[in-house]
C-alpha cells in the first residue's frame, strides 16, 4: 500500500530521516518505535505532505505522492493524526467529525463550514454519529470537545481521522499519556478496523502495546533503520533490547 524509497531530510546539518526505504502491507497492522529524536514523525510528516524531503519518494497505491500537499494525500485515503490532537475544543465532538467529513470533500476552511450549513449536513450528521457509536463516545457527541478527558479526545481524534474514509491510517502516539482501560479499547479498535480492511501504521513509545497490536514492528534511531520485523524477532534483536526495552 505505502512504498518510500530512499527517503531523507536534513534540517541545518541533522539527519533527520537518513536514506530510509521501507513498505507498509495493505491490511497489516505497522508500528514505528524509536528513542526521541530517531525521525519517526518528520518521516510521517514526509509521508504525509507536510514536509518536502530532500531526495527520495513516497508512493502510495502505486501513486507517486512526493510531492503532493496534505490535503490531496489525505483525499486518496491517508489518514493522520498528531501527538498535538488539533481539536477545535469550543465546538462538540459531533462536530469536530463533521469537519473532518467535510474537509474530505471541499477544500479550504470556508468552503468546509458552507458545505456543513448546506446539503452534505445531513449525510455528514449521520456519519457523524455512526463513528461515536464506534469509538464509543455516543453519550458525549454534543459536549464540547475541550470537556472531555484526554482519552476521550484520543478516541475522538480516530473518529475524525476514518471520517476522511481512511483507508490508511498513520496515527502519531495514539495510546500516549491514557489510562490503562482506554489503551485496551483503543488496541480493540484497531483490531476491529483491521478487520475492515483499514492499514494502521503507528508511532508509539508505549512498548507493551506496540507489543500486542503489531504484525510488524518498525525501529528507528538517528534517522535510520536499524530493525524491521515481527514483534518477537524485534524484541530479541540484541540492539532493540539495549537501546530501548531494557
């Protein structure tokens, strides 16, 4: 599904992400760890159109997207949430989806808010509704997004995140900084959209569940690769095991 081929960026001199070439399976579950400072979100960044790179391409469904912006990335179905959550706290949970259903179709803040008062406001609604159903925020959709806890923004931040009908979703640090019972519900969720054919790749510092919900885990550190596999082999690795999980 996501081919990057030689990929890298510097930033006054720091390798940011150094020659990094790797692919993401369609269905799989992917994870991105690494220490602080590795690369790991200026590579989603790159991947995302949010920064151009130095050299290399990305290629998405076999499409060249290197050089796309954000917002035609995201209309192919990349999907993308940050460790910042970019909420819009004063409005409801309901209608931060709706944004985000809008946002898929129009471009452009204003054209977003006029395609919500006129005839996408219904169809968006009831999407809207069916992805709180999903995250299991229903009883909470009409209460202002900046009232709810920060697990419920994290869960509220997935919903907005499939309502751009991801079919690949690039979560930054999706369990960080949650209580025990939301990071379950949110590894079942995963579960749940792999079984709907959506591909998750996810940066995460939280060992224990990249351990859990990975089919493959991805290492960074100093803008490179230095391991790639599945969560036992990555686990054993002698460099993983010294570097980050002891």
């Amino acid at each position: 599904m996501l081919e990057i081929t030689g990929l890298s960026k510097h930033f006054d001199g720091v390798r940011a992400v150094n020659e990094v070439s790797l692919d993401i399976q369609r269905g799989a579950i992917t994870s991105l760890i690494g220490p602080n400072g590795a690369g790991k979100t200026t590579l989603f960044n790159i991947i995302c159109g949010y920064i151009r790179p130095d050299s290399g391409i990305v290629k998405f469904d076999e499409k060249d997207v290197t050089m796309l912006p954000p917002h035609r990335i995201a209309s192919l179905g990349v999907g993308r949430t940050f460790q910042n959550l970019r909420l819009i706290d004063r409005i409801s949970a309901i209608e931060n989806i709706m944004m985000a259903c809008s946002s898929h179709k129009t471009d452009g803040f204003l054209n977003v808010l006029s395609s919500i008062s006129r005839k996408h406001e219904y169809d968006n609604r009831k999407k809207a509704e069916e992805l709180l159903r999903f995250v299991g925020l229903e009883a909470d959709g009409y209460s202002a997004a900046g009232s709810l806890s920060y697990g419920q923004q994290k869960l509220l931040t997935l919903a907005c995140c499939l309502a751009l009908d991801s079919k690949l979703m690039m979560l930054d640090e999706p369990v960080a900084g949650i209580n025990p019972e939301t990071i379950l519900k949110i590894l079942d969720l995963f579960n749940e959209l792999k079984k709907r054919g959506v591909t998750i790749f996810f940066i995460e510092h939280n060992i224990d569940a990249v351990m859990t919900a990975s089919d493959r885990i991805i290492v960074m550190t100093e803008g490179r690769v230095v391991a790639d596999g599945a969560p036992n082999s990555v686990r054993d690795d002698p460099i993983v095991v010294e570097a980050y999980l002891s």
